[in-house]
C-alpha cells in the first residue's frame, strides 16, 4: 500500500496565540503539530455541518417541493431485501 506523505506548512502565528497553544498542547499530551491539526479538522467538521444544516434549513422552506413519500415504496423493498434473494 503506497504511503502518503505529509504536507509541510509554515505558520505564522501571534506570540500570545503560539504561548497559549503550546500550553495546551502540554496539557493535553499532545505535540503542537497534533493540536494544530485536531483543531484544524473540528473546524472543518463544523464548517461541514453547518453548511448542511443551512442546506436543511432551505429545503424546509419549501416542503412541497421536497416530498419523497413517492420513494417509500421503492426504498423499503430494497432495505427489506434478503441478501439472498435475486433481484
């Protein structure tokens, strides 16, 4: 299996905010790379669930144009089928 690589990035960051951030990384364990990239990644999850959330938010502006009940049946006989039955 090919390895990948890590990407190298340079960051310039406020005294006050590098001090604070190597404190908590002691206080977590963690090294201040692994902080930095925890952090980085919540942020992107919570960028990603907001951006779904307002694309939720805009669907239930319109119900009626977001009906699936047509697709009930449909879905049900697939999630009901045996993965022993032919199809």
């Amino acid at each position: 299996m090919p390895t990948t690589l890590a990407k190298i990035l340079t960051v310039r960051l406020d005294p006050n905010l590098y001090e604070a951030a190597t404190r908590l990384s002691k206080k977590r364990r963690l090294s201040l790379n692994a902080l930095l990239q925890e952090s980085l990644q919540r942020l992107l999850k919570e960028a990603e669930d907001r951006e779904l959330y307002e694309a939720a938010e805009l669907l239930g502006q319109s119900p009626d144009e977001c009906d699936v009940e047509y697709a009930f049946a449909a879905q049900s006989e697939v999630a009901l089928m045996s993965p022993y039955e032919e199809k």
